[in-house]
C-alpha cells in the first residue's frame, strides 16, 4: 500500500502526506453515497461520526481524532452544564484550543514544504462545535424579539443534542476535511427526513448525481488549470534575482496577480470536490428554483463570482462561501449595537477573527486586516457610482469598471501574505510594488470621508 502511495505521489507530484490525504478526500464522495442507505436516524448518526472518525484516521493518523475530540468536548459540556454562557464560553475554549495547536504544529510551515496534518480539519470543526453551543444558548431568547438576526433566530436549538447526533454532525462523513460547514439544525432535519428532506412534500427529492457529476467536471477542470500554471508563476520567485533585480514595477505587480490568481485554483478544486460530496448525500439540497434543485449549501465558492467581481464587497458572498455566513451570522451581526449601523469596527473585528481562525502567522493577519481595508474602499467608489444621477450613463459605468479594476489588482496585491505567510516575505512582496494595494484602500477611505456623495433627490410620485 505505501509503495502504491509513493508511486501516485511521484506520478502527481506531491508529498506522500498530502496524497494520502487526496485520497480519503476523495473517498468522501462514494463514503457520503452510502449513508443514503443507512436505516433509520440512529445507523446514519453511528455511519456518519464513524466514517468522519476512519477518514481522519486514515489521512492524519490516531492523534487527530484525539485533537477532535477536545473543542468537541468542551462544547458539549459547556451545553450540559451551563447553557446561558455555553456559546461565549465554547467560543473562547475552542479557539483557544485551535490557536494552541496552530503554534504548536505551525501548519502553514508544513503545508509549503508539502506536509499536511490535521489542523485544518479542525479548523472547520471549531466552527462547527461553536455554532452547535451558540444556537443552544440561543434557544433561551425569544429569537428576533430579542435582538437575534432571522437567520440567528431561526437556528436556535430547544433541546440539546444527544451524544449520537453531536457526533454524527462534528464528523459527518468526513466534511470536517475542508467543509462546508452547516447547521445542526440541518443536519438533524436531514437526518431524521423532516423539513426539506421530508418525505411527505409534494415535491420528491431531487436526484444528486447531475449536480455531483457538475461539481466533479468543475475539480476537474480547476485542477488542470493549477496545474498548468503553478509551474509557470512559482511563489518561490518572489525570492529569485530575476524578481528582485530585473523585473520593474509593472512586471512585478503582474506577476502578483498571476501567483494570486494561480493560488485560488487550487482551493476551487478542493471545494469542488467537497461539493460533490455533499450534494451526493443530499445534504446540500435547498429547495428549488422553478424546476431545478438547488444545492448552496454545498457550494463554497463561486468561481465566475470571484474573478468578475464588481466590487470587494461581493467576495465574503463569493469565497469560501459558508466560513462567510459563519462570520456573518456568529461574529459580524453579534458585534452590531442595537440600533445602530455597522461599520469599519465590526468588519475589522470580523477580519481578525477570521485571520486567528487561519493561524497565528503574520500573513494571514495582514492579509485579512487588508481585506477589510479594501473592502471599505471599495465602497466607497460604490457610493460615488451610486450618488450619480441615472442619466450619467458613461460616469457611472466608468466607476464600475473602475471599482472591478481596484477589486481584482488590491485582492491579488493582499493575497500573497496569505500565500508567503512570513511576515518578512509578505512585507517584501508588498514594499516591492511600492505598498500600492496598501496605499489605494486607505487613500479611497479619507477621500470618502471628504468628497461625501451628495443623496440622489427622490422622484415624485
């Protein structure tokens, strides 16, 4: 088996690691076609947590379930034991938890030198075991009437879960690798044939492999492409003469946008193959759009929607979609002071959770506190564009094109902190193209808070 391993490795070329760990993700699509054959809510609670257990074992080894089994056990038992605080009180154990093992095994190192370990699962995990206790400390409000958003109040949880089900939800088979996360509320409905997956609407449920089959094509092909182009725009050139010494400005800063672009192709792949699994086990359906099943809770990405991108403000909807309504729904609309607006506050915060959340290295933090920044900026030409009277055809489009232009360049200026990771290699890369994707987000701000757009006046009725 291991030379067999060795081989495909070779024959990919990847680490003997992350192959391993290839395959069990790929084993995740016929592992999840099977539980549709389990009987009854209590065998696909024992098949879900068991295989989501094997996997894990079979790609990490017997300490990742070890690992697993710590948030998993201070959430549970902060729910049994004191449900008012168990949501604030797992929020902060189990990133503590995580933060600790993101020193301690300092991942991001390894995933450069093409290791791989189980600390990315229990990334998802943590997020999992934290909407679990929050959504039971929730269902001690009165929901909306408490000052809980819709989709807050809609997620509450009455009862806590049984051993079994909390299990078969942290684990279910083996969506703790790289997502989506989701509800236990969905998870349990799904489960046990109620809402969406109850047999008695009039609708039957919808058949998953086309949509399987789609995901499968798409990896495919996301694949293909970071093939290609991985060995054509190296990360490991940023570091190379010919960057340092020849390239000028313009060469450097495209060439930026290309190892950024080449970089998200790979996640594309991943997703794509998490979709498929999800969608084969019908997990992901939600409803239906006129005749067509819907399957977004299986999609984490949008591939047309991240690289067309009108604006920054529609990535967080684009890009690893449901980490994004996770931070949306359990940092960002928690953090709102009632009645009251939003702002840089809130974003910022929500940012740096997010960048804790992907590891302690100065990459990622720089990376995300960049990215509210030029979120922020972005809006603002939003509001120039929109301030414009409807007849100013040309200026407005002209701030459309304008605002894509600022999305795409800034996004793939910042993305390679999160690439290089180091905070030595990430101020490089940026003091390299002169700090602009740094400069342009913060310069736009001020000048928003000068050159405020004047209201558009009301039509008469």
């Amino acid at each position: 088996m291991d030379m067999s391993i060795e081989s495909m490795a070779s024959l990919l070329g990847q680490s003997v690691p992350v192959t391993r760990f290839l395959l069990c993700f790929l084993a995740t699509i016929p592992v999840s076609w099977g539980w549709r054959f389990m009987p009854g809510p209590l065998g696909r609670h024992l098949y879900s947590a068991f295989t989501g257990a094997l996997l894990s074992y079979l790609s990490f080894g017997y300490s990742s379930n070890l690992h697993f089994m710590v948030p998993m056990a201070l959430g549970y038992g902060s729910m049994l034991l004191c449900r008012h605080h168990c949501g604030r009180i797992t929020f902060f154990s189990a990133f503590a938890y995580l933060i600790g093992c993101h020193v301690y095994y300092m991942s991001g190192d390894a995933w450069k030198e093409g290791g791989i370990d189980g600390t990315g699962a229990l990334m998802v995990l943590t997020l999992k075991v934290i909407s679990c206790a929050v959504n039971y400390q929730d269902g001690l409000s009165k929901g909306e009437e408490d000052g809980l958003s819709k989709e807050n109040g809609k997620n509450r949880l009455l009862k806590c879960p049984s051993v079994l089900e909390y299990l078969g939800y942290c684990l279910c088979c083996g969506t703790h690798f790289a997502g989506p996360v989701y509800e236990i509320k969905d998870y349990l409905d799904w489960t046990e044939n109620k809402g969406l997956w109850s047999h008695q609407n009039e609708r039957p449920q919808p058949s998953p492999y086309g949509g399987m089959l789609r995901a499968l094509v798409q990896a495919s092909l996301c694949m293909g492409v970071y093939l290609y182009l991985s060995s054509h725009f190296p990360l490991s050139r940023f570091s190379e003469p010919i960057y340092v010494q020849e390239w000028g400005f313009w060469k450097r800063l495209g060439y930026q946008y290309m190892s950024g672009f080449t970089a998200r192709w790979k996640y594309y792949f991943i997703w794509s193959l998490s979709e498929a699994s999800v969608i084969v086990s019908g997990l992901g359906f939600t409803g239906w759009s006129d005749s067509k099943p819907k399957w977004d809770r299986a999609k984490n990405v949008d591939i047309l929607g991240v690289e067309f991108a009108k604006s920054a403000a529609e990535l967080p909807l684009v890009w690893n979609i449901q980490v994004s309504t996770w931070l949306r729904h359990y940092v960002y609309e928690r953090l709102i002071q009632k009645g009251k607006k939003p702002g840089l506050v809130q974003l910022l915060a929500t940012q740096i959770v997010s960048a804790i959340w992907h590891g302690l290295y100065a990459g990622y933090i720089i990376f995300f506190v960049h990215s509210a920044l030029f979120i922020a900026g972005s809006k603002v030409i939003y509001r120039w564009q929109q301030s414009l009277p409807e007849k100013a055809v040309l200026g407005r489009r002209m701030l459309t094109l304008i605002n894509i232009i600022y999305t795409a360049m800034v996004l793939n200026y910042a993305c390679i902190g999160f690439l290089v990771l180091s905070l030595h290699e990430t101020l490089f890369s940026y003091g390299s193209v002169h700090y602009v994707g740094t400069v342009l987000p913060i310069a736009l701000i001020l000048l928003g808070s000068v050159l405020k757009p004047k209201p558009r006046p009301k039509k008469k009725q």
